[in-house]
C-alpha cells in the first residue's frame, strides 16, 4: 500500500477531533519497545500531523498513513509525498479496505471511533499480528478485561492477547485531554482456542450468559453439572465480572460436552442480537449530536 495517494470519502463530523501526542523522543522510545521493526508494514489511522508517521519511516517501515482532515492531508503531503515508503490514504479508515498481506497497526485514534475500529481490526479476515493504539484508559480497561472480566474482552481473547503497555502524562497531547490516555497493545494469537465453528458457539455462549446474568447457570446446566464444577474446578459464583477468562473456558468447554442440543440451540444467534443491540445504541447516540 505503501507510494500512493489515495482518496475515500470526505465529511469530518466533529467527533473526529482528535488530541494529537506531541512527544517525539517518547513515540521513538515506545516503538524501540514495541514488535514493529524496519521490514514491517504498519498502518497510522489518524495520521494528523503525521508525528508517528515520521516515526515509523524512522525506524525504516513501510507505513500507511490515514486521515480524514483536509487540512491535515494538505500538511501530510508536504511532508511525504516523495516519501516511497508511505502511502496517504485521504478518508475515513472504517470505508478502507485493510492490507492482505502481514501489517502491524500503531496509531493514535479519534476516541470517539474507538469501538469502531476495535469492531474493525479484530472482526477482520485478516487482522493484524500486532496493534497498539493510544486511547482513554477506561475505554482500554474494559477491551483487556483489567480490574474485572467484561463481555468486550471475553469476546476478544480467545483470539487476542491484549494488555496495557504504557501510560502517559496529558501533557504528552494536544489539547490537553481531561481523562488519562494509555497505550493499548492487541497481539494475536498465534494458535486460536477453537475451531471457526467453536469460536462462533463461544460468542453466542459468552452473549447469552451476559444477557441472562442472573439465571444462565440454571438455565444451561443441570444440578448435578454445577455441582461437578463446583468440585472439580472450584467454580461457583456465577456473577458474570467475577468469572475469570479461564473459567470461562472450562465452562464453556463443560457446554460443549455435556450440555443437550436442545438447551444449546437456546443460545444460537445470541451474539448477533448483542452486536444489533450495539448498532442501535450507536444510531441513538449519534441522533442526539
């Protein structure tokens, strides 16, 4: 992708504001720490002024940078255009079609797209092998599951590890943010948990015992099964949050063993509802701009 430019689609709703990072000899040092390397090709989403880009080019990789405003296109232009090794790619990322071959992302998003691209990058036939992205610490909380297990992370991880890798200070930004900015790494498996049929039983599992928080033990096993995970593998508060990722896994592989097709089926589709419920969410949120 690298040695083009290209344009999408051009409106830049407010929400695309962006906090640019400011701090070049902290991006070099965060990408000394990294996986990315010079024979990597790595996507910026939301270039701005392009200080990662520069970056990236620094270290010798292949980069495609994105961005949606104009003006900062204009501004991307002067700096790279007889740049071989970047690509400009002017739009918006969510109508960009992502790389075929091996990519690392490094990236520094709208916060306010956040959900969407994690929505983009993970759900992808082909995902990149490493992702770090700076976004609002809570939001990276909740996707890696860090104080307690939440249903973004559960749905994630069987095919991702993802942790917390860095904090800043909000003197790093421009305009200073009111909230505390980290640096969210997403690596993916090299071996996935299930098989591609599994993984989507799993989704619909994992949706449906959150949609019925209170009841889902009952309703999916039967007392002599729950009284088998209580003994065998220790597990007995069933409250969602405080069900660790690896019991979760041994619940779910119980599921596949033991559990009839008939109370099965109860689950099918499960995950397609959460993510129609998702959408809706959005439109509302979005309407009341």
């Amino acid at each position: 992708m690298a040695g083009d430019n290209r344009e999408i689609n051009h409106s830049l709703p407010i929400h695309y504001s962006q906090n640019y990072l400011i701090n070049e000899g902290l991006i070099d040092r965060l990408l000394q720490q990294s996986s990315i390397h010079s024979s990597d090709e790595v996507v910026d989403i939301g270039a701005g002024k392009g200080i990662i880009t520069k970056a990236l080019l620094n270290r010798g990789c292949r980069v495609t940078a994105v961005e949606l405003d104009e003006k900062n296109i204009l501004y991307l232009k002067k700096q790279f255009e007889n740049e071989k090794r970047c690509a400009l790619l002017s739009g918006d990322f969510m109508e960009l079609p992502l790389p075929e071959g091996n990519y690392k992302i490094f990236s520094n998003i709208p916060f306010f797209i956040t959900s969407d691209v994690l929505n983009k990058i993970t759900q992808a036939k082909n995902p990149p092998i490493d992702t770090y992205l700076i976004l609002q610490k809570q939001a990276a909380m909740k996707y890696c599951g860090a104080m307690e297990t939440t249903l973004k992370s559960l749905l994630l991880k069987p095919r991702f590890n993802m942790m917390i890798v860095h904090q800043f200070s909000r003197n790093n930004f421009s305009p200073r943010p009111n909230v505390d900015i980290v640096l969210l790494r997403i690596q993916k498996r090299n071996v996935d948990e299930f098989t591609i049929r599994e993984f989507e039983l799993y989704r619909d599992f994992i949706c449906y015992c959150y949609k019925n928080n209170k009841v889902f033990p009952k309703r999916i096993f039967t007392y002599r099964q729950l009284k088998e995970l209580r003994k065998r593998h220790g597990i007995s508060n069933y409250q969602t949050s405080a069900i660790t990722y690896e019991e979760w896994i041994i619940l779910f592989k119980c599921f596949l063993q033991y559990v009839s097709d008939e109370k099965k089926s109860q689950v099918t589709g499960s995950y397609r509802q959460y993510l129609l419920q998702e959408s809706k969410l959005k439109k509302q949120f979005r309407s009341r701009e």
